[in-house]
C-alpha cells in the first residue's frame, strides 16, 4: 500500500517538475532579440487589427492562429503595462511548457515513471525545446496541438464520443490554421493509432479512416476561403537550400538529443518484434513515423526548413518512451543495465548543455549558423547582436557623419530593422528591398557616406556588383552580419 500511495504521490509532482524544468533550462533564450520570422510576425500582428489577420496570409511566414493569439495576448497585457519585444515570447514559452507537462503525465501512465519522466525531461533541456518554445513562431503551438491530438485520439481509441470527434476535428482546424506543414504531424499521430484500432474490427476501420482524413478536411477547410493566397504562397517556394542537408539536420540533431537513449530504445523495440508478434505492426508505423521526413525530402521538389517538423516531434517522444519502457521491462532484476541509458543520455546532456550546443553546430553545420536549422542557428548564439552594428552607426550619426545604410537580405535585415526601433535608431538611415518584391532601390545615388550590412563576403560581394561599387573597407563582423563602408567618390 504504501508503495502505491507513493508512487501515486510521484506521477502527481513530477510533470510539474518537468514542466519547471522546461520553463528554467529555456529561460536563457528569452531576452535574445527577434530576428527574421519572428520579426515579421510581430510586424504583421502590430500593424493589422485582429479581424485582417486570417486574410494576409502573403507568405508562409504567417503562422495565423499562433498570430491571432499572440494579438490578443498584445492587445490584453499591452494595454495595461509596459510591454517588451520579450514578452512576446511568453506565450510560446507557456505552449511549449503545457506541452512537455501533458506529455509526461500521459507517459507516466502508459511507460512508468523511468521511462514517462525521462524523455520528455531530457528533452525539456535541450537547446532545440529552449529554440522553439522561446520563438515567436507557431512551432510550440504546432507541438501543443500535436500533444492534445494524440490525448484526443487516445480517448477515440479507447471509448469514441461524439465530442471526442468534434474535439479532434477542432484541433486539426487549430494546427492546419498555425502551419500547413503541421499535416505531418497530424498524419503521424493518426498512424500511431492504426495499428490498435485496425485490431478493433470495422467500428477500429472506421475510426482509424477519420483519424486519417480530419487533418486534410481540416486542412481544407481552413485555407479555402484564402485559396489564392494559400497557392501563392506555394508558388513562392520557400525552403531549405538542400534536400539532403536539411534531413542530415533534422535527424542529425534529433539523433544528437536522445544519443544516449537511442541503443536501448532499438533494443526495446528489436523486443516487441521478437517477443510481441501481434505488435509488430506497431513497430512498422512507428518506423513509418521517423521516416516521414525523410519521404518529405524525396517527394517534395523545394524542401521544407527542419524546423517545421518540430511539432513532430511529440509524437517522436510518444514512440521514443515506449520502446525505451520495453528495455527497462526487460532489464528490471539487472541494475547496471537499468540504470545505464540514464547515464549515458546525462553524459550526452552534459555535452550538449545550452551554450555547448553552439560547438557541436559549429562542427557539424559550418561557422555561419545558417546551415543549422534545429539545433543552434545564428540567431540563437550569442554573436547574434544586432543592436551592436547599430550602436557604431549611432555614434558615427552624433558626430555628424550624415550615413546611410543598405542592408541585404542574407544580414537578416528585418532583425536590424526591429532592433533600430527598439534603441530608437534614426529613421530613414537603414535602407532595404522590400521582400518579394522587384528591386528598384539605387543605393549609388544615394549622397554622403555609404555602409553595406550584408551576410558574408559572397553575399558583399554581389551587392556591391549591383550597385556598381569597387572599394570597400571592413568595419567590423559581428555573428553572421558584416559591417563595410564604401569607399568610392
């Protein structure tokens, strides 16, 4: 009894701490200053009143129900108290935090409280949860809302209501709306189930069939009423520069947060098959849902960026724990094979420990950080210090020095942009294109003393092609943005 009394005590208090957890190791990013995306979702939910929202839908980066919340999170908090660019991350912090709660909770009951705890805790504390759940982007809602859609279809499993069906539908309409590319995660969580229900006779068919095709009704529903821009934004074809390097990405750094995990967890699964007949079907949907991905980058002409599989994910963590509660099952009269995917996923963790993360992407994804899209890219290192170019271009200004800037597009120009506005940087002095739109700035007839903030020496160099300057002059380099002063007459 008094087991039992405690380890009922224990799956009460330890998502709590696991949600703690998640809040404090991400805390770190929080103050960090906004770069590209999340630049343009504050604009657009600052410019436009909630009601327009849905309908300027002109390019992937608006993530609509994420943006709709974080309004009516602006509008409420704003309104009564000074508001922060950082408070903007609060939402997406709480999402992300909700998330890794209901998750633990749920695998408590399903995997134990070795299994249940240590995955979602793990991976509370690596730098890709503290990426997306500090980003203002929709990806901690699309990890949410993945979470609540596998509790749903859980319940749809177990003991189907009609409210249980409106409830999945609503979800699905909640993550198609905050990203499209959340389908695969939706796809991945109704694949998770199938197995169980295909095992329930025609009623399991039936269901697992709504499973399947309530994400692309949802889908549908959602962005008809926008079609014409929905297209356009595929037409835009915005992606990864690499098929292949964004699965090496993905995987590579997927892999890299559950390293120590992931030999007992195959041995967990080589178990099911070996000794569960009936479950081997499970195990070739669970291997279907790590491969999704991978399907993505051979089918799909532009590849999508790693970081919209985020929401994936969870459901990753769902399969992750139950074939690591397999090998626990297994080992549990062995303490030295108990214990060891503990330790050797706390020497893993050690390694990759926040600010150690941004070596291991400098090894395997280049210098830049712009070839890491999952782990630690440039604009969550600490060399990512927009504000500092312009604290250089504020003193020059006070001296009298009449300036004025070009920014390119690979400099993250509306990071520099948003910073200007926060250290109330003179208007006018920052000069840039006008996304998706033809070029028509001429820089070179621009009077007085000229800078160039662009991305790397390729990215200098054809700017200064375009505007038909010889000569320039380095500055200074901070992260992955140069500072250059043209030097012709």
């Amino acid at each position: 009894m008094r087991i039992n009394v405690q380890y009922a005590h224990w799956k009460k208090v330890l998502p709590w701490f696991v949600c703690a957890v998640a809040v404090f190791s991400s805390f770190w990013l929080f103050f960090r200053m906004l770069w590209f995306d999340e630049v343009l979702t504050v604009q657009l939910l600052m410019k436009l009143p909630l009601e327009r929202i849905y309908f300027s839908y002109e390019i992937p980066n608006n993530h609509i129900v994420f943006t709709l919340l974080e309004k009516l999170w602006y509008s409420t908090v704003g309104s009564v108290m000074n508001y922060p660019y950082y408070f903007f991350r609060i939402p997406p912090m709480i999402f992300g935090a909700a998330a890794v709660f209901l998750l633990c909770r749920r695998l408590l009951r399903s995997c134990g409280i070795l299994a249940g705890t240590a995955l979602p805790a793990f991976f509370s504390v690596s730098m890709t949860f503290a990426l997306f759940s500090t980003g203002v982007r929709g990806y901690s809602l699309g990890f949410f809302l993945t979470v609540l859609l596998m509790l749903c279809g859980e319940k749809i499993l177990r003991a189907p209501r009609f409210r249980q069906y409106v409830l999945y539908f609503a979800l699905c309409l909640l993550s198609a709306g905050t990203a499209p590319t959340n389908l695969a995660a939706m796809e991945a969580a109704a694949l998770f189930f199938l197995p169980a229900l295909m095992r329930r006779g025609p009623g399991g068919i039936r269901r697992s069939l709504f499973l399947f095709v309530c994400p692309v009704v949802a889908l549908a529903v959602f962005y008809l009423p926008i079609l014409e821009k929905f297209i356009g934004c595929i037409r835009l074809g915005e992606g990864w520069h690499s098929a292949s390097a964004a699965a090496a990405n993905l995987y590579v750094v997927t892999g890299l947060i559950f390293a120590g995990f992931l030999p007992f967890c195959l041995a967990g699964a080589f178990r099911i098959w070996k000794k569960i007949p009936k479950l081997r079907w499970n195990c070739v949907c669970g291997l279907l849902i790590f491969l999704i991905p991978a399907g993505v980058y051979c089918f799909f002409r532009t590849p999508p960026f790693p970081r919209v599989f985020f929401p994936l994910t969870a459901v990753w963590l769902f399969l992750l724990s139950h074939m690591l509660c397999a090998y626990l099952r297994k080992m549990e009269n062995r303490r030295i094979f108990l214990l060891a995917p503990f330790l050797l996923q706390g020497v893993f963790c050690i390694l990759l420990f926040q600010e150690r993360s941004e070596t291991a992407s400098r090894i395997l994804f280049g210098e830049s950080g712009k070839r890491d899209d999952f782990l630690m890219p440039y604009y969550a290192r600490d060399s990512f210090k927009p504000q500092k170019i312009l604290s250089f271009l504020n003193e020059k200004l006070k001296e009298g020095e009449a300036l004025h800037v070009f920014v390119t597009f690979d400099a993250d120009a509306p990071s520099l942009i948003f910073a200007s506005s926060v250290m109330d940087f003179p208007e006018g002095v920052l000069l840039m294109d006008t996304l998706n739109r033809p070029k028509r700035l001429r820089f070179q007839e621009i009077p007085g003393p000229k800078y160039i903030i662009s991305g790397d020496e390729a990215d200098l160099r054809r700017t200064k092609e375009r505007f038909g300057f010889t000569e320039t002059l380095p500055v200074m380099r901070i992260g992955c943005q140069r500072l250059d002063r043209v030097m012709d007459l």
